[in-house]
C-alpha cells in the first residue's frame, strides 16, 4: 500500500518513482543527462520523446524546481535510451540533500549506466575564458553538506565510497579527443561548489583558486556523488558562463548566465551528443 511520503524510507520512494516512470514507459534508460542552468533547450533534441512533468512523479516536489520547465524527457537518441532531466533541484531551494538529489536516485534505481551532469559555472581560472566548456577531472565539496549523509541504501553502493575516479578519465579522454576533432576545445579541470544562491564574493574566489578549483558552481556534486555511490560513469560539463567574481571588476546576474547559455548552446550540445556518443 502507498502511504504517505514521509512515512517510507528514502529507498522505497525511490523504488516507487522508478516504477512509475517504467509504467509509463520510462524503459532501461542507459544515458541519464541532467541539464544545468540555461541548457534545458537541449531536451528538445530528442525526437518523439516521452515528456513527464515532475509534478505527475509521485514523490518529485516539482515546486522547488528553479527552472520553468521540471520535466522528464525519455527517448531514443544518437542510438541510446535516454533520459532528461530538464530542470534541476538545487540545494539552495529546500536545503534538503535527499530531495536534491531525487531524481538521480531514480535514475539510479531505473539502470542509468552512464550520467551526464551539465552546469553553468563562474570561471575561476584566470588563464581561461568566459564562454569555454570544462570537463570537470574532479570537484571540491564546499557545500557543507554530502547527499550521503543519513542510513545509508546498501542496495545503492557502499557506506564509505571512494571517490578517487569519480570522473572517469577515459571518457573524458576519449570526450576530449571526439571534441578536437570537430575543432571543439575543451578545458580540463576541479569544479568547487558553494551553495549558493548569492554568488561568490570576490575572497571566496580567491580561496577556491588557492585549494585547487577553476570553476565555482551551485550544483553537480551532490548526483556526481550519487551516481558514483551507485557505481555508474560521470561525466561533468561545466560551461563556464562568467568569469568569477572578482575576476573583473563588474558585478554577477543570474539573466548573464542564462544569455551566456544561450549563445553556445550549439557547441554544449555537440559536447553532450559525444558524451552520449563515446
Ligand atoms: N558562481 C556560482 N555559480 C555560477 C556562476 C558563478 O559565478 N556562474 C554560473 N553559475
């Protein structure tokens, strides 16, 4: 019997997500992408998709989506199943690791071997350019908080994951090499997340170049962790919209970030299609 969500544990509600959307269709998806600020536009590519609104998952508190969007989008694409998520949870919506990383739960549970986990991110790295792609080698959890905190799924991966290859480095060879030959460059490097929402002050940037980040965001890490508590592929894009705070002397808006992204959503996309591809 279903009963309230509150009442069952966290796999059960990921147990039941996951058979819903297999009841509606939602069938051994190989590919999980789940798309950053801005990038949603992606989702459109899949041709003759079956779209699910969040608010139709039972358990998917479609509310604290940022995004217009909150769907799920499944279909055949570049010769996989693929499933989309177009609007993302971010921890400074509900404060809430478990709820955050829903959806890569579920994705999880449905049998996605390989994840794609996109961002718009602050470019920290003084040698790079606003406007460039990142493959994230590895991340830096600055957001006080870790999605596996709590009893842990044993059914999912383990108490104490290592998280040495959390972003597999030969897609991200391979990933590079399919780019430099359609001319595509993309950069290499350590994604740091703060939670958000302010951005960064110009100090905090300052720190995350001295520890080791080229790129500051708000999301990624907690399904990068999921996914790879689970076992499966990871594979990072940040597009890095902005230089970082501080960086140059002009102030940060949330609207520069959604128009950055827009303005190479062509190159994004062909980065994802090999993603999918490799
Ligand atoms: N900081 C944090 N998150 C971001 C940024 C930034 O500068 N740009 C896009 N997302």
């Amino acid at each position: 019997m279903i009963t309230n969500g509150k009442d069952r544990t966290l796999a059960e509600r990921v147990r039941e997500s996951a058979v819903f959307l297999y009841g509606k269709g939602v069938l051994k998806p190989e590919i999980g992408i789940i798309l950053g600020s801005g990038l949603n536009d992606f989702a459109d590519r899949i041709k003759d998709p079956l779209i699910i609104s969040y608010n139709d998952v039972p358990n998917m508190e479609a509310g604290l989506v940022s995004d217009h969007r909150g769907q799920i989008v499944y279909g055949r694409y570049k010769g996989k199943r693929v499933i989309i998520m177009a609007g993302r949870f971010h921890y400074y919506e509900n404060r809430d690791m478990d709820k955050t990383v829903f959806p890569a739960r579920v994705m999880v549970a449905l049998g996605v071997k390989r994840f794609i986990i996109t961002n718009a991110a602050g470019c920290v790295n003084t040698a790079w350019n606003a406007g460039d792609l990142m493959l994230i080698s590895d991340h830096i959890n600055l957001s006080g908080n870790n999605p596996l905190i709590g009893r842990n799924l044993d059914e999912f991966g383990p108490r104490f994951p290592d998280m040495t290859y959390t972003y597999n480095k030969e897609l991200r060879e391979k990933l590079k090499d399919a780019a430099a030959e359609e001319g595509i460059e993309l950069r290499e490097g350590v994604y740091a997340m703060f939670t958000g929402p302010s951005f960064e002050t110009p100090a905090e940037i300052r720190f995350a170049r001295t520890i080791g980040a080229d790129a500051v965001g708000m999301s990624t890490v907690p399904e990068a962790i999921i996914a790879n508590h689970a076992g499966r592929e990871v594979i990072g894009v940040s597009f890095l919209s902005n230089m970082a705070a501080g960086v140059l002397d002009k102030p940060l808006t949330g609207e520069e970030v959604t128009e950055a992204a827009l303005r190479i959503k062509d190159i994004f996309a062909r980065v994802v299609d090999l993603a999918i591809e490799i």
